[in-house]
C-alpha cells in the first residue's frame, strides 16, 4: 500500500507541473495535422524529435506578445528553423540562425509583439533547409540566415500549404518559450484540490497500514 500511496502522489505532482509538452506520437506539420498543446498554466518547453526531411508544427496560445518568444539555443543538437503562424496558417516570423545554428524568435521583436494577447497560433520546427509553402510559392525568404523574417517570400500572401524537400538530418529537440500557455485545457488539478487528493491519499494509506498491523 505504501508503493501506491507514493505512485499516487507523484502522479498527480506530475500531471501538476504543467510547464512542459513532449510530442505525442508524430507531431504533423500542416494547422489541420498540428498537435495541439493540452494542459493548464504556462508554457515553458516543447519537446520531442524530429525525423529526417520533417516538420513538427503546434498548437500554443500567446498569453504575452510583448515578452513572447521561442528559441531552441541549448535545446537541440541540429540546424534548427523556427516558424510562427495565425491559427489561419498565414506567416508572422520566421528565424533560421541566432547562436550558431540554433533559431530564436525573440522576445520584443515588432513583427509580432503588438499582437493581441490571448491568441491561439502555430509553431513550427524543422531542420535547415525545409520551409514552409504556399500557393504562392515560399512563405518566408531564407538570407540573411540571422534576420527575422516577416512573410517576405513570394508566397507570403497566402497560408501554409505544405513544405519543401530540402530538409536534412533531425533529431531531439527542446524549444524553450516565455510569454505562452498551452493552446487547450485539459483537467489538470489546480494546487488545493491537488493538496486535498494527497491529504485524502495519505489517510487512506494510514487507515490500511494500521489494519494490516
């Protein structure tokens, strides 16, 4: 009973400490296909891998714009590209290098930071040279590599509506971000129900132990 006690607690502490989304499965890359971030409070990491000559696009809602951001600098092994996108799939910002070969939309940046907050977007990842596509052609110019891009491409009067094949080796990735939460809800205890959960969980397991002494 004891081991269940403890399972118990740290499953709830778990599903409490709502900062950080692990990819589920495949993360698509297109706002139909994209996985949509589920849990309560802010948003701090995104985390998972991403396969060779692939794309992983989420769901997240902007709580802050004026202290958004997103980098994966200290979070990937990999040359990374960062996209931001409406809920409509039309561009906002782009960013291919920021340290090195790592990407950072950065908090303050005006392509965005006037925005209204509490908006519901997209965040995409992928490996250098994969970019995002419209009809129009590509949404976003690559030079130069350290800018960050508006819609500036061709196609950048247009939603996404798929990728290029240019893209390179993956692998695992962890995006770090300020000013976000999670695009949905889900049931995550709030700390007083959590503390009366473990309160309950406690006694039941004192109750047992003393009926089996």
């Amino acid at each position: 009973m004891k081991h269940v006690f403890v399972l118990a607690v740290a499953a709830i502490a778990a599903g409490a400490s709502a900062q950080l989304w692990n990819e589920q499965g495949d993360a698509g890359d297109l706002p139909g296909t994209a996985q949509l971030t589920m849990g309560s409070g802010p948003l701090n990491f995104i985390s998972g891998t991403l396969g060779t000559n692939d794309a992983d696009m989420y769901g997240i809602t902007v709580t802050d714009w004026s202290i958004f951001s997103a980098t994966t600098t200290g979070g990937v092994s990999f040359d990374t590209q960062l996209f931001l996108f409406t809920s409509g799939g039309m561009g906002i910002a782009f960013n291919d290098d920021s340290v090195g070969t790592t990407s950072t939309l950065p908090a303050g940046n005006a392509l965005y930071s006037g925005r209204t907050n509490g908006e519901q977007v997209f965040l995409a990842l992928s490996q250098f040279d994969k970019d995002p596509l419209s009809v129009g052609g590509a949404i976003f110019l690559d030079t130069p590599f350290n800018a960050v891009h508006g819609p500036d491409g061709p196609g950048g009067g247009s939603p996404i509506t798929g990728w290029d094949a240019n893209g390179g080796s993956g692998g695992v990735y962890r995006i770090t971000l300020t000013g976000a939460e999670f695009f949905s809800a889900n049931p995550v205890p709030e700390p007083f129900t959590m503390g009366l959960g473990i309160a309950g969980l406690a006694v039941f397991a004192r109750r047992r132990f003393k009926k089996s002494k």
